[in-house]
C-alpha cells in the first residue's frame, strides 16, 4: 500500500511539473504571438507579460518590446526572420532540463530555481532566443553572450 501512495504521489508531482513547463511554453508562445500582433500596444504586452522593477525598467522593456517589432536596419534581417518563423509557428521552445550540458554552463550563475525558468525559442530560421521566466510572466526574453565568454547574461527590466 506504502508503495502505491509513493507511486500515486511522484505522478501528481511530475504532472504538476510538467503542467507548469507547459503553461510557461504558453506564456511565451503567446508573448511572441502579440508582439507581432498591430492591434495590441507594446505598453499592454509589457504590462500584461513582462516583469519589470520600475518606470525605467519598463521604458526599457517597452524598447526592447518596439524593436522586436520595428528593428533597426542593423538587425533587421535577425529579426525579420524571427518574425516569419513566429508567424508561421516554425519554432521549437525546449527547457533548460533538455539542454546539452555545455549549453547549461552559459547559466551557471544562475540559482537553481532560476535555471529551471530558463527556456530556448529556436526559430527555424535564425538565432536562437533565450526566456527566462518568473511566476506567470516574463522576467527577460534579451540577453548577451559576450565574444569568448561562456555565461548568457539576461538583461532584468
């Protein structure tokens, strides 16, 4: 009897996990939808999605929010294509538990907690995107590597 509470309590455990990995895939599936969406304001989709410490921090989310939208000519083609393989749902969003192990050391910095809100959105097309997710919204979805280092820092708003 002992044996099957244990097994009855892991399934409630993992499925609980798993409902969270997934509702976190929505969350982000459905930030990425909106951005490229005209009809909802890039203030509506920081405020809705995105955690942000104060009014700088969301001047600088709504920035952030604007250029994904509207890149500059520089990134333009990155983010062009981002857009392409959003609106035609050419992507993949994998969990920081399915990275390769050199890929997880880019988050060695991170607390454990936090390495298990780390996402990857993989558009078909172009770079891959790093989400870090807090609670039921977006804590950072921009960050840099720099050239030679190993860690991703994921800029806070």
């Amino acid at each position: 009897m002992k044996a099957l509470l244990l097994l009855f309590n892991m399934l409630i455990a993992l499925s609980t996990f798993c409902k969270g990995q997934n509702d976190q895939r929505q969350l982000i599936e459905l930030f990425y939808k909106k951005i490229y969406d005209l009809n909802i304001s890039p203030e509506q989709i920081v405020k809705d999605h995105i955690i942000y410490s104060d009014t700088i921090g969301f001047e600088h989310a709504l920035g952030s929010v604007k250029s994904l939208r509207q890149p500059l000519s520089n990134a333009n083609e990155h983010f062009s294509l981002l857009k392409k393989d959003i609106e035609n749902r050419d992507y993949v969003i994998s969990h920081f538990d399915s990275f390769g192990e050199n890929e997880k050391t880019k988050f060695h910095y991170l607390e454990e907690k936090d390495r298990t809100n780390v996402y990857r959105l993989s558009p078909k097309n172009t770079i891959e995107q790093y989400i870090l997710i807090k609670g039921n919204k977006i804590r950072s979805f921009f960050g840099v590597q720099k050239t030679g280092a190993s860690g991703y820092t994921f800029i806070i708003y």
